[in-house]
C-alpha cells in the first residue's frame, strides 16, 4: 500500500558538499533542535502512512464513493487495524506514566435485561463430584458476545446495496455461507496501541450543558473537537479514541423497572452519525473507535435520515467500533491527572467468523 519514497536520500544529497555559509547554518540548527526536543520527553510519532485523504477514495475501480476497499489490500480483514504497525506499538510506549491499569470491561451480564433484543445468558457452576469433588468448573449457555462491552466484528454490519468491507461477498461472509469478515481476524493480530479518551459528559460539565440519555440525542462534531482542544488532546494516526458519554452512569443509577423499559425500546445518544463526521474519522486515519454508549452514534434514527455511522466505518472503511465499554474509572483518573493518552490494549474472542466480542481491554497510563 505505502509506496517507498525517495526523499531521505534526495535530503542528504542536498546536505552534503555545499558551502554556503549563511543559509546552511539556519536547516542545521532546525534540525539539531527538533532531534534534542522528543529525546527529551518522547519519541516522535511513527512516520504517518501514504494513506488517501477521504476525499481521494476510492482507490480501486468499481468501489464506492467514501471506501477505503483496496486500501490495506485486496484480501485484507482487518481494515485500519492495520495502521497499528510495530513501530507505532512501540512508540505508544511512551504514553505509560504511572503504571495504573484500567479495565474497560463491563460485567458480561450488564445491561440487564440486555438491549437490542438480546437476551440474558446463563452461567452455570459444575462440581465434578465424587475424588474430584473439590474442582469446579462452568458453561454459560445463550452467550451473546455484544450483550455487553464488545467490538463489532467488521461483518458486523453491512451497506444494503454498496456490500461488506473490501468488496468481499455476501456469500463469503461469516453467517452467510463463509466465514470472511469475522472476530477471530482481529483476535489472532491482536489490538495494542496508544489510546486517547474524549470525556465530552465532563467537557459539558464546564459548559454547563448536559445530555439527555432518555433520547437520540446527537452529539455534534463540533462538541467532539472541542472536547479534544479543551483536554489538549490531539490525535495521531493510528490512535484507538473512547469517547465517553457518561452513558454508564447514567445506567448504573436507573431502576429494574426503567432497564427493563429500555431494553424493550432502546433509545440511546450517541455521536453526530452523518457522513461528516465518517470524514474526520477517516482524515484523522484512527486505527478504531469505542464509546461507553450502546451504539456509538445516536439511535435511532429520525425518520427520513439515512446517514448510518456504521455503514461508512465497518463496510466502507473497516473501521472497528467498541461499545458499551466502562470508562468511568479511567475516566475519573484522566480528569484527576490531565494525561488523556494511555496505552491500550484488547484481546477479542478467537470465535471463528464471530460477528462480535468482549474487548477484553485494558487501559495502562
């Protein structure tokens, strides 16, 4: 995908034998002081991959407007996962300070009742009995691995009439005849990289605004952006954002009878899902991204709006979207001490042609 340039070697040509006197001194110095400054705090950002800008896509012939399909290859199942290359995992080493270990993971039996027509899993204890009476065992039936904290596997979701990510076909895709698209791509590469989180419920707090969780209530672009500014957060290629909502605490202090309510019609904020926003997401090349709320973006829709977040990030973009994800701890922490990056860590489910699973994630600061 990346085409080797040529350039370091046009730069030390450039450097070598020339003696003018007054204009090489002014490059040289630049240059000593932009090697001396990241020694001094943290290495310098992993060389930024020869990606198109959105408005460049497609790249191969016959692809929808806005798809990335061809981009990380014509085989490819892991989409911007790729984008989490050694060097980039090695830089984002950096972003350990302290040492503290967050985990992202709900318990696998919240919510309760689950949404989205879910339905609850049974967890059973097993004693072996008899000379192995002090072993136990367990089995959980009716597992759904989305009922909780999850990603959603790229064939997830795809677009009604544009297709699944990378062009692949329907009957190739896991459920449908193949087992192309799933979980166990992302569970066998493995998820690590530098992780930065937006906390817009607390950026409203200063601003005297908050979110109405009992309704899709859209959270702008704009909001997003001034979260990142106000946190001095910017981002970089290949970073994993986790945006938090407040939506679990929100849940969390909800009656029986207000969950069940919600499960039987969820109604649940979310981010802006509108075509702008797939474009900053892709401009801004994030290798994925994860929200505390139940869908990411604000559903459901209002009627007459086709604009579908998921449709541009897993079938256009193989974008991986995490859900549900408990960020209130870290969250609390990265307030307390200003340092919004982390690194990040998440270990899927090997469930082959699976369409979803736990995270299993962790946050390290």
């Amino acid at each position: 995908m990346a085409k080797a340039k040529s350039k370091p070697a046009v730069k030390n040509k450039a450097r070598k034998p020339e003696p003018k006197p007054a204009k090489k001194s002014a490059p040289v110095k630049a240059k000593a002081r932009a090697v001396a400054r990241p020694a001094a705090k943290r290495p310098p950002a992993p060389p930024r991959e020869n990606l198109p800008s959105y408005a460049d896509l497609p790249v191969r012939e016959g692809a929808p407007a806005g798809a990335a399909w061809g981009v990380f290859g014509e085989q490819d199942e892991v989409g911007t996962i790729n984008l989490l290359t050694p060097a980039r995992v090695v830089a984002s080493k950096a972003s350990i300070k302290s040492g503290k270990v967050f985990s992202l993971n709900l318990p696998i039996d919240v919510p309760n009742p689950p949404l989205f027509t879910r339905q609850a899993h049974r967890h059973t204890i097993k004693n072996f009995g008899g000379a192995m009476e002090f072993v136990l065992d367990d089995y959980i039936d009716n597992f759904y691995p989305q009922a909780s904290s999850q990603w959603d596997a790229l064939c997830h979701v795809m677009h009604p009439e544009l297709g699944a990510y990378n062009g692949v076909p329907k009957n190739e895709i896991t459920g449908r005849g193949g087992k192309r698209l799933g979980i166990d791509n992302l569970a066998r590469r493995g998820i690590a990289g530098r992780g930065v989180l937006a906390d817009i419920a607390r950026y409203y707090e200063t601003k005297g605004k908050s979110i109405d969780y009992t309704k899709p209530e859209s959270i702008p672009l704009e909001d997003l952006e001034a979260t990142l500014k106000y946190q001095k957060s910017p981002l970089r290629s290949g970073d994993i954002l986790l945006i938090r909502t407040g939506w679990t605490q929100f849940y969390y202090g909800l009656s029986d009878m207000q969950k069940e309510e919600l499960a039987r019609e969820t109604v649940v904020p979310g981010i802006e899902g509108s075509d702008r926003v797939a474009q900053w997401l892709w401009d801004h090349h994030l290798a994925a991204v994860a929200a505390d709320s139940p869908a990411l973006e604000a559903l459901p829709k209002p009627e007459g709006n086709t604009e579908f977040l998921h449709f541009h990030m897993l079938a256009f973009f193989g974008m991986p979207i995490g859900e549900m994800w408990n960020l209130e701890e870290l969250a609390a922490d990265c307030a307390q001490d200003k340092q919004y990056e982390f690194f990040i860590t998440s270990a899927p489910m090997n469930i082959p042609g699976g369409v979803g699973s736990p995270p299993n994630a962790l946050a390290i600061k």
